[in-house]
C-alpha cells in the first residue's frame, strides 16, 4: 500500500515542489489512516488545510480508494 501512496503522492508533488513544499508519508495506521508531514512552505502556509482536503487527500483517495482519510501532524492553524 505504501508504494500505491507513494506513487499517488509523486503526482501532485511537482505543485507543492513549485510552492517551495513537499509532502512526507509518516506512516499508514492499520485502519487506513495515511499521516503525512507537510515539509517546508507547506509546513507554515496558512492554505495548508485546504492543500491536505483538496488537494493532498483527494488524489490519495482516488488513486488508493481503500484509504479511509489523510491526516497532517503539521497543518498550520487557520
């Protein structure tokens, strides 16, 4: 499953890369949870939550459907 991640992630990684960003999979708990860490701008950005649901958790969920949600340890507060 994690290279089924993996590969997903390497889709939408040249967009955060462009943003001065980069996503980490931290670990993919036994109840399909994938946790990531949002690695330079994408650490700070105030537009971070809306990156993880729009953007980072949808393209997880539809290339690894069985993923049940996405969760940041380091999304900025809004």
């Amino acid at each position: 499953m994690l290279d089924r991640v993996e590969a997903a992630l390497e889709k939408i990684r040249p967009f955060l890369i462009a943003d001065g960003g980069n996503v980490k999979v931290l670990e993919i708990t036994d109840d399909l949870i994938v946790k990531l860490e949002l690695e330079g701008a994408c650490g700070t950005c105030p537009m971070s939550p809306m990156t993880m649901k729009a953007g980072v958790e949808e393209a997880l969920k539809r290339d690894v459907p069985e993923i049940k949600g996405v969760e940041a340890i380091n999304v900025a507060e809004v």
